[in-house]
C-alpha cells in the first residue's frame, strides 16, 4: 500500500510520520468522522493539498496511518515450545506491550469500519491478519502434535477472541490486560475449547 500512489513528488520518511502521528491523535480526540483533513494539516503544518496529492483523500491517509502503526509482534513471539499452551503463553506476553495506548484509536478505526469499506478493509489487512497468521501457524503446530482434533470448531473463533479481549476488558473493568490476565483466558476458556475431541490430549 504506497501512501505516495499518482504523486510526484515523495515526501521524506520523516514529514510522512508528522502527518501519520497527527492523524492518529486526531483519531483518538474526535474519531473517524469528527477528524477533518483541514484539522490534520494544521497539525502537522502542511497544507491540504500537500495530503490530496500524497493520498487523494482522508480515506487514503488513513489506511497510510493505520498501516504505519500495524502491530508488530516479535519473531520470537511465533517459537515452537513444543505445546500448545506453551506456545499462546509466549505469545499473549507480548499483547500487552502491543495493545498498550492502542484501545481508543482501534475502537475509533473499528466504529468507521462498520460504515467505510475502505478502513474495515485496511483493518483487516494491517491490523487482523499480521496477528492473525501467527495464531494459525501456532493452532497448526498443535494440529501436527494431536493437541488440537483437525476439525475442532473452537478454533475457528480463536482469533476473533484473542483479538477482541483486550478492548473488552477496557470496557467492562476499565483497565486493560496484563499477562496474569491473558494466563488465565489461555487457561480457563482457550486451552479447555481447543482440546476438546483431540486425539490426544497434551495442553
């Protein structure tokens, strides 16, 4: 996804990560709607044409912002214990640090995904599936040992769990997940669901 598509002339790394960070702040004090491209350019002190010839649009800055800000998950989070569980407990420890800030600007993203098919598909892409493929290449390797039965139902909603329950904690308790917190949801709902039916049972 280039931010600079039909420009002709490139803006510095740097210039584009003033105009990437004044969109986010303005997405998490006014949302989707409420932010304006007049609003953004006075932010980061540039001009609306200056965004118009980059990205033709808010919607096109965006999905640069969003891409810009994708969460990164280390390489060692995606490591081969040798379980199951060993494996979501390495990689739940990095959640945290991911989701950390993140909660009001993915709840501003998410409510404009419902109404704007470009932004829900910009989440999709920069947002759920980085993660995604990682959960499944995790619940493979647990296929592969006999923890997971190949047609466990469970495990098609495992994503969309793990994606959801760090904004679902901040709104009903009002602070966010910790890694005791995540311990618990592998070992209380995740393990318990995946292993249902396997072949044989090594969580």
């Amino acid at each position: 996804m280039s931010s600079a598509t039909g420009s002709t002339r490139r803006l510095s790394v740097g210039r584009e990560r003033e105009i990437y960070d004044a969109v986010i702040e303005l997405l998490r004090e006014d949302g989707y709607q409420g932010m304006t491209l007049p609003a953004v350019a006075a932010r980061a002190r540039c001009s609306t044409a200056t965004i118009y010839r980059q990205w033709q649009g808010k919607v096109g800055l965006v999905v640069a912002a969003l891409a810009s800000r994708r969460p990164r998950l280390p390489a060692d989070a995606d490591v081969d214990t040798g379980s199951l569980r060993g494996d979501l407990q390495v990689f739940v420890r990095q959640l945290p640090d991911v989701a950390s800030g993140e909660t009001e600007l993915m709840a501003a993203l998410a409510h404009a995904a419902i109404r704007d098919d470009d932004v829900a598909k910009a989440m999709r892409e920069e947002v759920a599936a980085p993660v995604g493929a990682m959960i499944e290449r995790i619940l493979d390797r647990a296929v592969t040992r006999g923890e997971i039965a190949p047609d466990n139902r469970a495990r098609g909603y495992c994503q969309h769990m793990m994606m959801s329950i760090a904004m679902s904690r901040q709104i009903i308790e009002g602070v966010g997940p910790d890694e005791v917190y995540f311990g618990g949801f592998i070992d209380s709902v995740l393990i318990p669901a995946l292993t249902e039916g396997a072949p044989q049972r090594r969580a």
